[in-house]
C-alpha cells in the first residue's frame, strides 16, 4: 500500500491511499499524523485502518502531481514540530565516495573510513541488542521540507547543491511518547559536498540545507533489496543518470539498530511529533565530478515506492552579508 497526502481542487486536504495502481481517498483523513494516531488508538496497524474506512472516491494522483497539489506524504501542522536526521556510512557503496572526499596527503585510514567499519563489524547486532552507533546529523525542521515537485533552494553562501538519493522512515510519536513507524519514502537528502569535502568537520554545515521526500510512502516493511534509478535533467536532456541501491542486504547497519540510536535520546520521542529520517547513499553526482546548476532537475525513480520524486535546483541569490544581531 501507497499513501500520500494533497490538496483537492476545492482547496481541502486529503489522504489517498493506492494498491494495484488504483489511488483512492481515505474517507474521514486530513493528513498521514492523524490517520496514524487514529490506527494506533484503534490498536491496528496503517493498512488495517485504511481497509476499516474503505475506499472514497478515486483520485488521478499522476494529474495531481503535475498540477502541483500532492504534498509530502507525511507532515506536521506546526514545522517547528517535525525534525529533519539522518545517518551516513551506513551503506556498503558509500565508504569509498566519502573516504575520497576526506583523505588527506598524510592519512591511511580517515575518520570516514574508521565509522565505516564500526558499522560493518557491529551494524546488525543480534534481536535485542545495541550495535555500533553510526554517524548522525541533523538537517533542520519542517520549514526545510520541500514538498515533491517544488524546488530545492541552495542559499547564497552555498559552495554547491547536490542531490543524495536514498530512502527515509517516516514516524510519528504515539501519546505514550512511542516512535510508531508509518511508512517509507523517495527521498533527495540535498547537500552541499564541496563544504563537506573541505573538512569532514564541517559535514553539520553541509547537511543544513532543504530536502524533499515521497510523493508518496510505501506502508510495511521495506524490501530486504531496492533498487532505483538517480537523474539529473538539464533543458530536458539526461545529463548524468545512475541506479542507486538501499535496502539492508546493501547496508552495513540494520534498520533496527539506526533506529534505536536516533530515537534513545528522549528529545526525539516527544508525543506527536513528527520524524523524517534518512538513511543514506552511497551514490552521487558530485563523486562523478556533476556540479549542478540553477533550473536541472534532480529525479528519483522506483517503482515499489510509487511515482517519481522531482525538484528542481533554485539559488538564493541574496547577497550573503554578514548577519547582524541585534542587541535588546
């Protein structure tokens, strides 16, 4: 099952739910949080409570899309109440792109190299046991949450603005403060890697930046093995394409184990709250030395996860002063 939040012609939010290609409304569902909330009080699972309301009225999800009315397909009413994380070195590609962008003339083995194997050696612990934590950054909140379709902007004093394919968990947190995991997304984890390859130090920096997710999630487990396809379009030629694979038979941590080490810290479980977590990649455009620019568009396909994510890339062209703070 697919789920996906838009705006209807009329103005209203609704939720549509999709299997075999046939998308319909969710009868009684404004957003993906509130049908969560009502399945975990009802004691079922997403697709048990969708099934309990059965199908409204059908909806052309493509047509909408194009028409720029599906949002993402899980958010908050209040962004400030929405948290934007991820994890890298998780995947089994990812060691070498990042271990490049690092090294320096006089290291053997760097800082990125190092992570990568704590998550090879103790990544998938056994049930009921912790594993190696894994690298963890944080991205920003729901204002930096770009809805499928609308343009990802890299701001002024941005070195570069490039895309990372890969997937993200999405969760809302139960009343009794429990991360519930609602589904799984598309996702482009936007960054700017010519600041992070200056100093690994200064990934935090990089990874503050927008990041777009969906159009729609995909309900239950994830598939042990994905794989899609990474493009980026300029003037509607292909400039550069790659497949890109996630999944944990491609990673080097468990989803479980991710998991536990994001939601531990009890910040993160704060009852509603909504979270948006991506679980890296190991392919970019930046490793195939691809510098995009204002007006290319950055494409994710795969078909378990519905219809294609797409962004285009826009440049905050504001003169990147100083900011000045004002004393009181």
């Amino acid at each position: 099952m697919l789920l996906s939040q838009l705006t209807l012609t009329d103005g209203t939010r609704a939720v549509a739910a999709r299997t075999h290609g046939q998308a319909h409304l969710v009868p009684g569902a404004a957003s993906t949080r509130d049908l969560a909330l009502a399945a975990w009080e009802a004691g079922r699972d997403l697709a048990a409570e969708v099934a309990a309301r059965g199908p409204g009225a059908p909806v052309d999800l493509a047509a909408a899309l194009r028409e720029g009315r599906v949002l993402l397909p899980v958010d908050h009413p209040d962004p400030a109440h929405l948290h934007l994380t991820g994890t890298g070195l998780t995947h089994l590609g990812s060691a070498a792109t990042r271990d490049a962008m690092h090294q320096g003339a006089d290291e053997t083995l760097t800082d990125s190299m190092r992570m990568f194997r704590m998550g090879l050696e103790g990544g998938k612990p056994p049930a009921g046991q912790v594993g190696a934590q894994p690298e963890w950054f944080y991205k920003g909140n729901g204002h930096a949450a770009v809805a499928p379709g609308a343009a990802l902007t890299s701001p002024a004093f941005a070195l570069d603005g490039g895309e990372e394919p890969e997937l993200a968990g999405l969760y809302v947190i139960a009343p009794d403060g429990r991360p519930l995991r609602v589904g799984f997304a598309l996702a482009n984890e936007f960054s700017d890697h010519v600041t992070e390859r200056g100093n690994y130090l200064w990934l935090a920096h990089s990874k503050l930046r927008p990041a777009s997710f969906g159009p729609e999630m995909r309900v239950g487990p994830l598939p042990a093995h994905v794989e899609g396809h990474s493009r980026i379009i300029r003037d509607g030629t292909t400039l550069w394409e790659k497949p890109f694979l996630s999944g944990e038979a491609n990673m080097s941590h468990s989803l479980a184990n991710l998991e536990h080490h994001h939601f531990k810290y009890a910040i993160f479980r704060q009852p509603g709250d909504v979270h948006v977590h991506f679980f890296g990649t190991a392919t970019l455009s930046f490793a195939d030395g691809i510098t995009a620019r204002p007006g290319d568009r950055f494409r994710l396909d795969c078909a378990e996860f519905g219809l294609p994510l797409e962004n285009p890339l826009a440049q905050d062209d504001t003169e990147a002063a100083p900011v000045a703070v004002a004393t009181l």
